[in-house]
C-alpha cells in the first residue's frame, strides 16, 4: 500500500519547515505542532513523518515530550533527527515512535544500523538517505559526502534494514516537484521498501509517486511538507488519489 507521511518538522518546540534545509530558511507553521498532527490524522493520516531538526543539528534529541504528546493522539509516527546511538533510539521509541530514522549516524558508522535492527527489530528501524547530487549529506544537510547513495542503500539492505527514506535535498521544500528519476534509480537497485521526499507541489505530482509504485512495488509511500502546509495538497484528497491507482 502507498502510504501519505504528512511532515511534522520540530524546531525550539514549533512546527516549521526549512528550504533546502537551511537553518536560516525557516518558515513557522503551527506554534503548537500538536495542532499539526491532530489536523493531519482528522484528515485520514495513518502515520505521522516527524523531524527533530534542532537534534539534526545538534546530536541530541530535544523534543520527545512533543514527540510523546504526538503518539499519544493514536498514529503511528516514524521519527528522524539526532539518531546518534542505541539509547536515542530507545527513549524516542519509549516515548511512542513506532520507527526511528537513522542518517548521520548510518553512514559515520555503518554497524550502527545493523546493531539497531539486531536489538530493536527492523521494522522500528529506518534509514533516512539524504541525497544531493546522488551522494548523501549529513549533520542537518550541512556536511557533504562522496558515498553514493544507491551503493550506500545496498549496503544498508545487507544488514537487515527494511525501509529507507530517500529525500533529494535539491527539492525539498522548493515545491519543484519530485525527482521521480533518481527515485526510480533507487528502487531499482534494491529490494528496501523506499519511502520518497522532496519536491511534492501538488496533487498530481503525489500520484506520479504513486503510479511510480505501480512499476516498482518497494516505493512505499511519500513525506508531504510544504505543499501540505500551504494548503497545495490534502491529506484526505492524496489519500483518495492515490487509493485506487
């Protein structure tokens, strides 16, 4: 099934969104993000995309009482940003995430996501794949690698991780629309069930992705951010659109 991810991104305890994931690009949403959620899951949501960008940026988590309060509505959340070692990522599953994103940390050290799989399950485990340009970028977007991503993902696919999330930093928050292309690329190199992020501006281009998991079955779904803050999308039309295709 194709699933909707509605984004929650989490900074000084506000929802907001960032372009391209610059600090200094930083547009606030909800002053509560708990407005956020309770609106996306009325709408339909069955699971929740949230950001701890402030633990992005810094290496430790600074919203799991937020992160609480969110599971604690009855959507599955899958939560990312500062999943640095093995005790994050059982505080941040105890405080409700029902999958944790591992990046920064996946890449630096590559045991660490086959250590989490081993201990947590691989189906609380996710690897987030933060591209520009085909290679990875860590720390919040801000540190550039050589690592390709699809060599990365086949590494990661080796270790027993499931699920990655594959954002394609040169369009998240640009409304540009996705780049099904390098998403095509990597679903099929891998068997993971990829999760797409980036660049989604409309209706249509949801159900692009969504006609893109028809031709490969591992694109599992979509985060939606902006488009859905400024009101381009709904969860509930995105979820209809793409139900039946």
């Amino acid at each position: 099934m194709f699933t909707i991810y509605p984004a929650i991104d989490l900074r000084g305890g506000r929802c907001v969104r960032l372009l391209h994931g610059k600090a200094d690009q930083e547009t606030v949403y909800f002053e509560d993000p708990l407005e956020a959620a309770e609106k996306w899951i009325a709408e339909g949501a069955e699971w929740l995309h949230v950001v701890d960008l402030d633990g992005a940026f810094t290496g430790k988590p600074a919203h799991l009482e937020i992160i609480s309060r969110i599971a604690a509505l009855g959507c599955r959340i899958q939560v990312g940003g500062g999943m640095r070692n093995e005790e994050v990522v059982e505080r941040t599953l105890a405080a409700g995430a029902a999958r944790v994103v591992l990046g920064t940390s996946a890449v630096e050290n590559p045991d660490f996501p086959a250590a989490s799989v081993a201990r947590f399950g691989a189906d609380a485990i996710a690897v987030g794949l933060d591209a520009r340009d085909g290679k990875l970028a860590l720390r919040g977007w801000v540190k550039g690698t050589e690592v390709e991503t699809i060599d990365f993902a086949s590494q990661m696919e080796k270790v027993g991780v499931k699920t990655v999330i594959h954002t394609d930093i040169a369009t998240d928050g640009a409304l540009t629309g996705p780049n099904l292309v390098r998403q095509a690329e990597l679903a099929e190199s891998c068997g993971l069930s990829v999760i797409t992020s980036g660049g989604v501006s409309s209706q249509a281009d949801v159900e692009a992705l969504a006609d893109l998991s028809n031709k490969h079955n591992n694109v599992a779904g979509v985060i939606v951010g902006r488009a859905l803050y400024e009101g381009r999308v709904s969860v509930r039309e995105m979820i209809e659109g793409t139900r039946n295709r």
